[in-house]
C-alpha cells in the first residue's frame, strides 16, 4: 500500500507540474512539487501505519476476550 501510496503523489504532483507549467507558462519548480508530495506521502504512510497497528491490536484484543 505504501508504494501505491508514493506512486499516486508522484504521479499528482507530476500532473499538478504540467498543468502549472500550461497555465504560467513555465514549469514551477519540480524540485519544489516533489519536496511537497514527499512530506505528503511520508505523512499519508505514517497514517497507514497507525491503522495496521490499531487493526492488530484490537485483532490482540478479540482473541484475549475470546480465550
């Protein structure tokens, strides 16, 4: 899911470039985009950490409460 996750920004910010680059005139920056969808795609990962964990223990809980 993580690589999903950073294809997806990378393909938005490329698409966000173009069109930027259409509409101004010049390109603005990739250099700046992809510091932007980096910080991004760390931060949407960090979440999807955060849910396998939650998913696991409340999993770890079930089965306690099972026994």
């Amino acid at each position: 899911m993580k690589v999903l996750i950073w294809l997806g920004c990378l393909f938005l910010a490329t698409i966000l470039n173009t069109l930027l680059g259409y509409v101004i005139g010049f390109k603005a920056g990739v250099f700046v985009f992809y510091l932007i969808v980096a910080y991004i795609a760390k931060k949407l990962c960090e979440k999807w950490d955060e849910h396998k964990e939650s998913q696991v223990k409340s999993q770890k809980e079930n089965r306690k409460t099972l026994v």
